[in-house]
C-alpha cells in the first residue's frame, strides 16, 4: 500500500494552510481598519471606508474558496 502522504501532498497542503493564514490575517487587517474609520466625516475615510467593505468581501470569498477545496481530513 503506497503512503498517503507524499512529499508533493504535505507541500501542497502546507502552502493551502500558509495561504488560509495570511488570507485570514488580511480579513483581520481590514477590519480593524473599518473599526478605525467608524463613521467616515470625509470624502477620504468614505471612499477608505468603500474600498476596505470590498477587500474584505473579496478576501472572505478567497479564504472560503481554499478552505472548500482543502481535502477532508486534512
């Protein structure tokens, strides 16, 4: 019986996991910048405020998209 695990599956499953984190640290990233903005008071912190709602639209998709095509079991 052949092993599972090939050198080619943990890397490919190491680079998924090193993907899903730095997705996950830019969703947190993106949210604390939408903390600090609260209520935009200008034109500038209204259009940061657009841009930061969508990266992290965009970003949360991604890291869904990874974690449905990790194998289950991981």
């Amino acid at each position: 019986m052949e092993s599972q695990n090939s050198p080619v599956d943990l890397t490919e499953r190491k680079r998924r996991r090193t993907r899903v984190a730095r997705l996950e640290a830019d969703i947190a990233y993106f949210q604390a910048r939408l903390e600090m903005i609260g209520e935009p008071a200008t034109a500038n912190q209204l259009t940061q405020l657009k841009a930061f709602k969508l990266l992290l639209k965009t970003v949360s998709t991604k890291v869904l998209k990874v974690k449905r095509e990790q194998p289950e079991g991981r």
